[in-house]
C-alpha cells in the first residue's frame, strides 16, 4: 500500500479520485484489489491482498528447542575452539622457545652456558630484561646478556615460562627458591605467585622455614611470609630447635625478636579469645538458669511449681536445660537451716538469681518469681 502511495504522482492521479481508489477496499475491509487498474494512466502491478480485519496469516513457529540447542551447540563449540586454540597458542610459544627459531639474544647462565630467546619476547614479558636488552651489546647479529647466581636450568626453566607460561612439576620443585628469586628480581609477577603457591604446598617445612621466611621477606612475597610465620608461631618449640633458627639468630637478631613479639601476640589474643569464650559460656548459662526459674515459678514443671497450680507430676523432659539443677536449688534453699555469718553457698547462689531477676524483669507487679516486687 505504501509502495503504491509514493509512486501515485508518477502515474499522474489527482485529488479526490485518487483518495477514493486507495481506500474504497480499506473501508470496505474487502479482499478485493486495492486499485483499479482503469484508473491508473499506464501499466501498473496489481497484488491481492487478505482483509485487514480478517484472520492474521501467523507463520509457523520453529519445531521446539531447535533454536536453543543450536545455541547451545554453538558455545560449546566455541568454548571448545577457545579451549583447543589457546592449548594450540602455548604449544607455538613453546616450540619457539625449544628450538629458537629467529633467535636473537643469547644468555649466559653463571656455568658458561647459552640459552637462545627472542628480544620481543623477554622485553614484553620483563621491564628490567627489557632494560638489559636496549644496554647489551650486539655480536654477530645477537644480543647477549647475562644472569648468573642461579643455576643454568634454573634460568632455562624461567626463560620457558616467559614464553609459554609453562614449566615441569619436578623442575618446579627442584629450583622453586631460585625462580623465586628470579620473579623478583625481573619482575615477573606471575612466576612469583605461581612459585609461592608451590612452595606452600610441596616444600614446606620446620627445618627450612626459617630460611624460606627470610627468602620471602627479600623477595617481597607477603603471602608466603604469613604463611611461613604462622608455621613458625604454630610450631615454635621445634622450629626454635632447628639449625635454621639459630643462624638466623646469629645473622638476623631483629627477625627473631619481631617473631617472639608476634608469638607474645598471639599467644595474648589466644587468651583474649578463651576468656570471651568462658565469659559467653558463663552469660548462657545465667540466662538458662533465669528461664528455668520462671519457668518453675510461672507455669510449674513436673513436681515443683507455684502454690495454686496442679502438678501433673508428668516424666516429660522439660524444654528448658536448667531446669532440673534449679528445682534442686529451690528445694534446697526452702529447707536450708544454716544460718552462719558466711552462709550457705547454695542459698547464695540462690539469692543471687533472684536478685538479678529482680534487677532484669520488666513487670514486677504481675511477676510470680518471690522477691522480684
């Protein structure tokens, strides 16, 4: 209908008669052309078209899930491609480093070995290698730097993780303290968090903690020193024993008192937190011995309760925990015939509930505990 709107003026109708062509079949809500060709100067394409008022031709919905499973499919196979891709990815990167294609650089490790890399790598990987790179020199087409203070596979296995993020689990192990070493001193933050998650859960242990804290310390790893440090307060008669604890000592005094100070602390919180623990302990049990006592003498329970009540004498077990031991305490209590200076220390204890009822009740004029008014 629109189409036809927008080319009347090529066909050159007018006015009134014009309106009158387009809508007649509107108005009319009939199914019949919507223009007359005799009144269209030309040839013209005529369509039919179905009554607008009439039944809507709804087209059929997609057979159920068939859209939905083919999404689904559809990232799980994507997670799959990104899966198998980046899998692909580090395979390249370490096949790069294995077998230095296009090297360019040449290390030195401390024993005269060489390992060849790539500049780009390194630099992008490490700022300080980054730095030693723009400062080597350059002979016959390769620039060469050296990092000694470590041993040669050591640096092998750190030169591989640059590249691939890769590394054995028997190499890992065996030079963790060294790649730790390593990850601070280039600062490579990756390696130093893959290295003291290592090192927490494999080397670990009281004869070389000591060492393995002092380590941790230079090399700015505050994780693996709290974790060292908790070791040490935890086990701190046979980690004092060691022969890591007494270089230390020789060595390092400060150290040793700042973690004899933390181990005071420690043991000071520890006693804070049994003494809260004794004073919670003491507060339920006052406030089970002040439900109980109400409860006996509000609503009576089994064989003790207040005067004008039944007992049902029944041998349910009362809900309340206290209540037995106070039943004891009242019966004890109406019957006491001491009467000395210092008392009876049941009587006390007895005057005690009732005298921090009567400071805790809210309504003392309808209270049935004695001496709460």
């Amino acid at each position: 209908v629109f189409s036809a709107l927008f080319s009347l003026d090529h066909f050159g109708l007018q006015g009134q008669s014009r309106r009158h062509t387009l809508m007649a079949p509107l108005e009319s809500g009939s199914s019949q052309l919507f223009f007359d060709s005799s009144a269209i100067d030309g040839p013209f394409d005529v369509y039919e078209c179905g009554t607008l008022a009439g039944t809507r031709v709804v087209p059929d919905p997609p057979p159920p899930g068939t859209s939905y499973g083919k999404q689904r499919s559809s990232r799980n196979a994507k997670k799959a491609r990104r899966v198998h891709g980046s899998e692909e990815v580090e395979d390249c990167w370490n096949r790069l480093f294995l077998e230095g294609y296009q090297a360019d650089v040449r290390v030195s490790t401390g024993d005269g070995s060489q390992i060849l890399s790539h500049s780009c790598i390194l630099g992008i990987r490490s700022p300080v290698l980054r730095s030693m790179l723009e400062e080597a020199r350059i002979e016959h087409g390769f620039r060469n730097i050296l990092i000694s203070g470590v041993p040669s596979e050591a640096v092998r296995v750190f030169i591989r993780f640059l590249y691939s993020s890769r590394f054995e689990q028997g190499e890992m192990k065996k030079y963790a303290l060294h790649l730790l070493v390593l990850s601070h001193v280039f600062s490579v933050q990756s390696l130093k968090i893959v290295c003291t998650d290592q090192l927490e859960r494999f080397f670990l242990a009281p004869d070389n903690v000591v060492d393995v804290l002092q380590l941790a310390r230079l090399c700015d790893a505050p994780r693996l020193s709290l974790i060292c440090t908790r070791m040490i307060v935890g086990d701190f008669k046979t980690i004092s024993l060691s022969e890591g604890w007494k270089v230390m000592r020789r060595a390092n005094p400060s150290l040793e008192q700042e973690l004899l100070e933390f181990l005071v602390e420690v043991d000071t919180r520890r006693q804070e937190r049994a003494k809260r623990m004794e004073e919670k302990k003491v507060y339920l049990q006052l406030y089970e011995a002040m439900e109980a006592l109400v409860h006996i003498c509000r609503d009576g329970c089994r064989t003790i309760g207040p005067w004008d009540q039944k007992l049902k004498g029944s041998q349910v077990v009362c809900k309340f925990p206290a209540c037995k031991g106070i039943e004891l305490l009242v019966r004890h209590f109406s019957a006491c015939k001491k009467r000395v200076p210092r008392g009876c220390a049941n009587c006390k204890r007895m005057w005690q509930l009732l005298e921090l009822h009567s400071r805790m009740c809210s309504t003392p004029d309808t209270c049935r505990v004695p001496l709460c008014r």
